[in-house]
C-alpha cells in the first residue's frame, strides 16, 4: 500500500511549468473575454448608456484576468517561500 501511495503522489509537472502554464491561460482567456465580450456587446440593440457600462465591464473582467496572470507567480513563490520556512 505504501508504495502505491508514493506513486500516487509523486508530481507530474514542475512548479514553474504549472505557474507558466496558469499565466499563459489567463492571459488567452482575457484576450478571449475581451474579443467575445466586445462582439457580443456590438450586437445588441444598447443605449448609449448600456453600451458605456457594458464595455466598462468587458475592460474591468478582461483587466482582472492580466492581473491575475501577473501576480500569480508572486504569489507561489510567496507560499513555496512560506512553507520552506515551517
């Protein structure tokens, strides 16, 4: 039993791939959010008014996820960084 244990839990990929791998999909999927956010939004019978808060929203989702792709390597490091010290 321990020897599948040990199998079962070794790692399949690297630290820096995985965060690599994370960055890169939400960096896709912002650019995604935004050119679908953007055609949706151009065929929908909006006010101006919708339409400002609609683009404003499809920006601040789109900005969100470029955010989330640069700070997500600080933060593993911060927590592998972390539980090295424990």
């Amino acid at each position: 039993m321990s020897h599948l244990r040990d199998k079962l839990s070794r790692p399949l990929t690297t630290p820096a791939f995985d965060v690599r791998l994370a960055r890169t999909l939400c960096w896709l999927g912002s650019a995604a959010i935004l050119i679908l956010g953007f055609v949706k939004l151009t065929r929908l019978p909006l006010s101006e008014t919708e339409l400002f808060f609609g683009v404003l929203l499809v920006l601040a989702v789109g900005l969100l996820g470029v955010l989330i792709g640069l700070v997500l390597p600080m933060a593993v490091r911060g927590e592998r960084d972390h539980c090295s010290r424990d």
